[in-house]
C-alpha cells in the first residue's frame, strides 16, 4: 500500500510497520482507536504507535500521569516525584493537589471553569487531545480516575482510563525518567468550559438525602463509599488526623479495592463487576452517588459501574467534599455520623 513505510515507533515491541503520517493528515484519516472508557497497556501502545504526535497535530493522543498519594503514606512520596522517575514517553503530568479549589478548607474540590482551563493550556494540553489517564506503577488504579472524571465533568471530550501502568512496564512497553525528559511543549489553548453540574452532589443536598436514608424503609438514592469497611464501619482511624471515621446514614459501603484484581491493581472484568454491585443489593435502575475520604476513590467505583454497564450513567453522580467534608460539617448529635462498632 502506497501509505505504508518501515518507520520505528517508540511505543512499539520493538518494531512495526507505520503509516506515513504525513501523508495520512493530508487525507484527513484518524487512528485513535481507543473506543472504551477504560484501555488496556495494548490499546494505548497501538493508539501512540499510529499517532506520533507532531506540533501541527490535530488530534493527539496524549499520556497524562495522575499519580497522587495519601498525606500519611510513610515514604512522603509526590505524584511528581513517580513522574519524574519513571512515566510514558510524552506524557504529562496533572497534579492534583494544584488543580483544585484553593479556596476551599476541603482537599481537591473541583477548581473553577477557568482554573481548570489555565491548568489544561499549562500542561500544553488541547480541548482535541485524546488523554489516557494512569496511575504510579505501585498503585495501579488509585487517583486516576478522579482525573478522569473531572475531565469528563469539564466537558473533555476525548478521556479513558489506563488499566493500569504497572501493566504497561510490566509487558515491556517503554518508559522515561527525567534525565531522558520529551521536551515541553508551549502552553496551549484550551477554551474555559461549562461545569456538567448534573454529575456533582454538593454538602447541601447530601444532608438531604442523608436524612431521608434516616427514615425507616427510604432509599431512593444509593450511596457508595468506596473507603475501606473499617474506616466506613468506623473501627479504623481516618488517614486525616482529627477526623472521626464512620459513615453517612444510609451509606452502602463499596470498598475501591473490591472492584479491583488484587494480584494486579487492574479493574476487574466487566461481568465480575456487575456480580459484586449486585451482591451489594444495589439497584440498577435507582439513581446513585459514590463518595469517600475526598472524592478521589469515589471516581474509581464510579469507573467501575461504567466497566460493568451498571445502571445509568446520568443517574450517576459524585459527592465531591465526601467524607472530609461531611465529618467537619454535620452535627453528631443530629445522627449524621452512623457507626458500625
């Protein structure tokens, strides 16, 4: 075929043969071929291999490293500290901890339309970009998919989820570390979006439904806390220090690591997820928010409900304070703070 040439791909095991790509954006063709939400070390290699990015670029497929840790974890590591030492060739780094609401006393609330328009021109990111969000190697699927739905929030049309990174380094695709740092690229320009407010609960209504779960046989709206049983049934101590551990009344407790493979740190199959939320009693026609210690592991099990195609996805929304918020904000003698001991 007249299109095709012997050129050698970074992101290929170790050589394929490659379009001219040139001449393919010329004819306007696009082989982006990352059709699902969730993608696989395979899926992304392929998509990269057919796309190098160029500055004329229309439409990229853009590696964006999201890796985040808690403030109590014993090494005081830095997502950007993961992502200089070992990443994606081209890919970008989204700090979570910068891209937020910094007026807030809560960590990593949604920023501002314009907040996060400045961020996504900083990164030298584009409303066209094609993102595949990842995870450090070690956590496999943690903070990326609060990344990725805050895109998705912001109106990004083009955002998946890789499953995971340590899949990616473990089936030999290649990584860089700083002392073999892509150049940067120029800011950008990315237009200041609309917020999709249907998909976010605010502290108000919350504390509505809460008190509607505090009545005998009322459970319109299915809550999941995606914390770990013992934070939620309120025997183990929050990570934040000072913050009673717990539950919303009426909460259903859908732990992260449960819709997760253990051996892997990958999302598990879509049909072994349907079966968990269906052990859970959850309802798949009844309206849902997911939350948990900050609104980052809620995003997880809310990727998960799109890997199994459970219940609909405009009924689906996420309590961005979550349990952070809610613990500081309500009244414990008002019985907002339910407790399993």
């Amino acid at each position: 075929m007249a299109l095709l040439a012997s050129v050698r791909s970074p992101f290929a095991k170790p050589f394929v043969t490659l379009p001219v790509y040139a001449q393919i954006q010329r004819i306007g063709i696009r082989h982006l071929n990352l059709q699902s939400y969730i993608v696989t070390p395979k899926d992304l290699s392929n998509a990269l291999t057919r796309n190098v990015p160029t500055k004329n670029s229309k439409s990229r497929v853009v590696p964006l490293c999201a890796a985040w840790f808690l403030p109590n974890n014993p090494a005081g590591r830095s997502g950007q500290q993961v992502f200089q030492q070992r990443r994606i060739p081209t890919a970008k780094f989204f700090d979570l901890d910068a891209v937020k609401d910094h007026e807030s006393p809560y960590p990593h609330m949604l920023p501002s339309a314009e907040d996060f328009a400045k961020a996504m021109q900083k990164m030298g990111i584009r409303k066209e970009d094609e993102l595949v969000v990842y995870d450090s190697q070690e956590a496999g699927i943690f903070s990326a998919p609060r990344v990725a739905w805050t895109l998705k929030v912001f109106g990004h049309p083009g955002v998946h989820i890789l499953n995971n990174f340590r899949q990616w380094v473990e089936q030999g695709y290649p990584t860089e570390s700083a002392k073999n740092e892509t150049a940067v690229e120029e800011p950008s320009y990315y237009p200041v979006p609309n917020l999709d407010s249907s998909k976010v609960v605010h502290f108000s209504e919350m504390k509505k439904i809460a008190e509607q779960n505090n009545k005998q046989g009322s459970k319109d709206v299915q809550v999941l806390d995606a914390r770990s049983r013992g934070r939620w049934s309120g025997t183990d101590p929050e990570p934040r220090p000072g913050l009673p551990s717990g539950h919303i009344p009426g909460s259903i407790n859908m732990p992260m690591s449960e819709v997760l493979d253990p051996s892997t740190g990958t999302f598990l199959p879509g049909q072994k997820l349907k079966k968990i939320f269906e052990s859970k009693g959850l309802d798949p026609q009844k309206p849902m928010i997911c939350t948990c210690g900050t609104g980052v592991t809620a995003a997880a099990v809310d990727a998960a409900l799109t890997e199994a195609g459970f219940g609909d996805p405009a009924k689906r929304r996420l309590y961005d304070g979550s349990w952070t918020e809610w613990a500081l904000r309500v009244n414990e003698a008002d019985d907002m703070i339910r407790t399993t001991k």
